[in-house]
C-alpha cells in the first residue's frame, strides 16, 4: 500500500502552503509584538494592555521562532525534523493561548484555526522536507552553479 505522500501530488504543495502561511502570520504578529508601544498594541488586542509587556515580548519571541521554525529548516535542507518540533511546539503553544482567552471570556476561535493547521502541518511534515524542496533550494542557488 502506498503512503498518502506518494499517491498525492498535491499534499506537498498543500502543506508547504500552510506552513508559509502560518509563518507569514505569526511573522507578523511577532513584529506587531516587538517592535509597537503598548498602547498601540492594547489598541488591537486588549489583553496585551492588561498583562505584563515581558509575557507580550515573550509571545513575540515564540512567534518569531515558530514562524522560522516552520520554513527554513525545510527550505535550507537543514534538519528538517525542526519543522515536524516547530509545528508540535506552536501547537502547544495555541493550547496555552486558547486556555488564557477563553479565562478572559474571549473567543479562543483565531487560535483553534492556527492550532488545527500547525497541527496538519505537523501530521505531513513529520517525514522531512516538502519532496520540492530541491527546486527551492536550487532557484536559490542561481542557475550557473555546479550540483
């Protein structure tokens, strides 16, 4: 019997578009998170005018580390396993974030989202790089360089 990844042309494509959506987004964030004042960021989420701007920095450094975590290691062919624990750690880490705004009685609802991708993502990248990572690594490279 054949695996899923062999039988399906557009799983790759599918998942490698997740992760570079995922990390787009929680790139995002984790600049909103490091580098806006307080008051602009409590302006958008209100939770963030109401805790300590350590946990707000804090929540920047993780995003930033997921959203890298999610496409270099696949990108660069180096240790690609790290998208597999990126994923699973971003996981974890929605878990933590639905558990504090459902107790601030908000809607956990962008964050169930996140964590049902991250977690697909690291249902399919649990194996290695996406099969075309070779095609993006060798664009990078230019096309006069010697394999």
């Amino acid at each position: 019997m054949m695996s899923i990844r062999k039988t399906s042309k557009w799983l790759p494509t599918a998942l490698w578009i997740g992760q570079v959506l995922l990390s787009v987004m929680l790139g995002w964030a984790a600049w909103m998170k490091l580098s806006q004042t307080p008051e602009t960021l409590s302006a958008m989420w209100p939770w963030a005018g109401e805790v300590s701007p350590w946990l707000v920095k804090l929540t920047g450094v993780a995003d930033l580390l997921a959203a890298l975590g999610l496409v270099l290691p696949a990108w660069l062919r180096v240790r690609p396993h790290l998208t597999f624990l990126a994923a699973v750690a971003l996981v974890l880490l929605m878990l933590c974030a639905m558990v504090f705004h459902i107790s601030r009685g908000e809607s956990p609802t962008f964050n169930i989202i996140i964590a049902v991708l991250a977690a697909w993502v690291a249902w399919g990248g649990r194996t290695g790089p996406p099969p075309f990572a070779d095609q993006l690594t060798d664009n990078v490279s230019g096309p006069n360089s010697s394999k």
